[in-house]
C-alpha cells in the first residue's frame, strides 16, 4: 500500500509496509500513483501529454524514471505486499499473561474541577477514595509476581490527583525499591500532577525516583482557566505555571512533558502549544477532547478541519523554531523512522488489558485508566489476579488488523489500530473505531513524517 500526499512544498510517498519514504518531483509523484493501474508506456505517455511543455522531460528521462520505480519495487521500497497480517494474531499469544505495567489510581480524588474530565472529577463515577499503602504494596507485587522474565516493570502514579496520597506514594516508591534486587527488576516511575500541591518536597523526591513527570496545563491563561478550575470556580493557570516552571529547572529541562487537552473552545491550539513554547517548556503533548457529541466541549466536524490545518501550521513553525536556535518537542510529532518501535509493537499496539492494566484505590483492576468504573471491564483484583479471561482474550485479539476499517488505512502500522477506549467510547466496541481521532492521526503522522524530510534535507 502506497499514500501519496503534497504538504510544505514536498511531495512525498509513504509505502506502508516497508516504511519506505520517497521524496520526489512531481513527473516520478505521477508516475507512482499511475503505476498500479497502467502499463509502462501508458504512463509515459500520459506524461507526456501533462508535462511535454517543460524542457527536463523527455521520453528517455522518463524511461529513466520508470526504471527507477521498478526497482524500488523490486526492492520491496514501493508498493510492498503486506506480510503482517498473518502474524497479528500471534504477537500477544507469544508474551503469554506478563504484565510490564500499571497504572496505579492512587487519588480517587482531585482538587480541581475540570468540566472536560473523562474522570468525573476524579472519581471514576464511583466514590472519592484514596489508595492506602496496603493494597499498593499488594499491587507492586502482583506486578512482580506476573512479570515473568521482563526486567524493567512500569507503574505510574495517576489519578485524580496523586499528590493528595503523596505519602503513599513515597512509601510504594520505598517499597518497590527495597524488593527490586531480590527480584531482579528495575521499577521506572511515572507521576501526572495537576501541579496545584507542587512543593520543595515533590520537586526533590520527584527528581529522585521519577523517570517522568507529566505536568497539566492547557496553554493560555484565558483557555486554561475556563476549564481548569478549583471547585469555587477559580482558574489555577497562576498557581501552577511559577511551580511547573521550577520543577522543570530542577530537572534540567529533562523527564517530563506538559500535557493539554484542546476542546470547542480552542481548535486554534497551536496558540497554546506555542505559549508553553515561550514560556520555557520544550517537551509538549496536546491531546484533542474526546468527549460525546452533545458535549459543548466536543470537536465539531468545522472544528476537525481547523485542527488539521493547525497540525501544518504547528510543524512548519517547529521546523523554523529549530532552524532558529529555539524548537521543542512535541508529542505526537516524535517519530523514529530508523529504529523505530518493531513489528511487534507496530501491530499489537499499547497492550492495554494484556501488558498494562489500571489499579483502583480498591485493588480492581481494569484495562486502563479509561475503562475504570465500567464494570462489564473488569478484568479482576490484584488479590486473585485476572479472572475475567474472556476479557483479557478480546484485549489480546485487539491490533492493527482487527478493525474492518483499518484494512485500506495506510496509517494502520503507525497507531496500531488506535486507542481501544476511544474506539469504545465512540462505538460501544474496542474492536470499533474514532472517526475522527483516526483523522486527526493520520494527518499528524503526515506532518512528522515531513517535519523528518524536511530534518534530512536541511542536513
């Protein structure tokens, strides 16, 4: 499968199941997308008859030309068959029932109030309630115990808001540090904060035991206060922004990102992104709303052709931001087309319900933090482990080739299949699919592979 696509002055083709990426004029542009339907002089002379005004082309150059894409061809560089699907099934049979990771729902709580939450302010559409040592001492070592062979073990520290059980989670940290050596494993940390209870202490301990800091924070004061607010109504943008900025020193700009959430109110989000830009921030994530329809919150269909057109716009000020001495880094734009995520990652995607799974301050356990609260996902309890099997086994079979409308996407070996609760959320399946969050990527992953152009050919 080949997509073809125009944008900053480049024209450029993706093969999909090589990762071939080819920069062309616009003859050889044409010559690609005829070749599966014409034969070899027909697309010759259909250049020709397009481009016979222009001195550079002739018959011999475009022979020349043809050659050339034969050979990539032959290669396996350009309309490489697809060898994948038959081993979609198998990846997540090989690694059995070993967990890497979870996410641990220490705060069933928040200080903020946030009209967008998928959380419902933190408690999951449950009850407030904060995790005590006891079951996230339990949870540590159900993760060790259903690790296997695997070395390096993930938790992170999520909520809510987790610095309203900041105790326990120093504590769980101690803990999992005391039984790494007996266990051979090595525990990476992961704390996401709101900010609003950011002091001496966290910035210390955080730059000890955490490999990553996800910091909260929507972009402008006027869009972020009009939806991060406390439960008076107050914005928290003036709180939080002096102490992200001294954590961020503290770590010498390093391990950590802020991570937004653009809605209706903000399709233009590159404002934003570009306002944490100057502000000092280098390590940026926007994230679109995902919410119901009827949700003032929610992106219109006008809203989703802004937000493409601010996925340009964002790129092409990256690509001069860097040029000028002063770029960041942006989430969705980080992509390694040289060692990139293997095959098997490709595929089977983020392993939520298999490899990853979500703790609640009670010790259930659910697929990830987005399923949380909705019983029929309950996968079981950190006591007696998975006992909803079933489930785990629908997880399991979730991968880029699961989804009947993801058979003709070209993006299918980038996302995976997409976000099981996106796709859920919007289709009642997590074998369904996000209309427009598999628009948006697509158009994301079309402005990282150009920003890595346009990085090659400034070299």
């Amino acid at each position: 499968m080949v997509h073809q696509y125009k944008l900053n002055g480049y024209n450029i083709v993706l093969d999909t199941c090589s990762g071939g990426i080819h920069v062309v004029d616009d003859v050889a542009y044409d010559m690609i997308a005829l070749y599966p339907q014409k034969s070899s002089e027909e697309i010759i002379a259909d250049m020709l008859e397009k481009y016979g005004d222009r001195e550079d082309v002739n018959e011999e150059e475009l022979k020349l030309c043809m050659q050339d894409i034969k050979d990539l061809v032959a290669a396996k560089k350009l309309y490489t068959e697809d060898t994948f699907e038959p081993m979609a099934g198998t990846f997540k049979e090989r690694s059995g029932n070993v967990v890497k990771a979870l996410c641990l729902h220490v705060a069933h709580t928040c200080n903020l109030n946030c009209s967008y939450c998928f959380a419902s302010q933190g408690k999951y559409h449950g009850e407030r309630a904060l995790m005590s040592f006891e079951v996230g001492k339990r949870a540590l070592d159900f993760l060790v115990e259903n690790s296997g062979s695997r070395r390096n073990l993930e938790v992170d520290f999520f909520g809510g808001e987790p610095l309203m059980n900041w105790d326990v989670v120093k504590e769980l940290v101690k803990y999992a540090r005391s039984i790494e050596k007996e266990h051979n494993k090595n525990f990476r940390f992961t704390l996401t904060t709101n900010g609003m209870l950011i002091d001496d202490d966290v910035i210390e301990f955080a730059n000890k035991e955490m490999s990553n800091v996800v910091l909260s924070l929507d972009g402008r004061k006027e869009i972020h206060d009009a939806t991060r607010v406390d439960y008076a109504g107050n914005g928290s943008y003036d709180k939080i922004v002096p102490k992200f900025k001294k954590l961020v020193a503290s770590r010498g700009g390093q391990g950590y990102y802020m991570r937004g959430t653009f809605t209706h109110a903000n399709p233009d989000f590159t404002k934003d992104v570009f306002h944490m830009a100057d502000l000092g921030f280098t390590e940026l994530s926007m994230e679109p709303v995902v919410a119901a329809a009827d949700d003032p919150a929610a992106l219109t269909p006008e809203d989703i052709k802004i937000v493409k057109e601010q996925y340009e716009i964002l790129a092409k000020e990256m690509i001069k931001r860097e040029k000028e001495g002063c770029g960041f880094t942006f989430y969705h734009y980080m992509l390694d087309l040289t060692e990139g995520p293997c095959i098997y990652k490709r595929i089977s995607g983020c392993g939520s319900g298999t490899e990853y799974m979500a703790v609640t301050p009670w010790g259930d356990l659910y697929p990830c933090h987005q399923f949380v609260g909705d019983e029929a996902y309950k996968l079981g309890d950190i006591w007696n482990g998975v006992t909803n099997e079933n489930l785990r086994e629908e997880f399991r079979s979730c991968n880029a080739y699961a989804r009947p409308e993801c058979a003709d996407c070209w993006a299918k070996l980038y996302c995976s299949g997409g976000c099981a609760a996106n796709a859920y959320h919007a289709s009642g399946s997590i074998r369904g699919i996000y209309e427009p969050g598999c628009e948006l990527f697509r158009k994301r992953i079309e402005c990282a592979i150009m920003m890595k152009v346009a990085e090659q050919e400034g070299k």
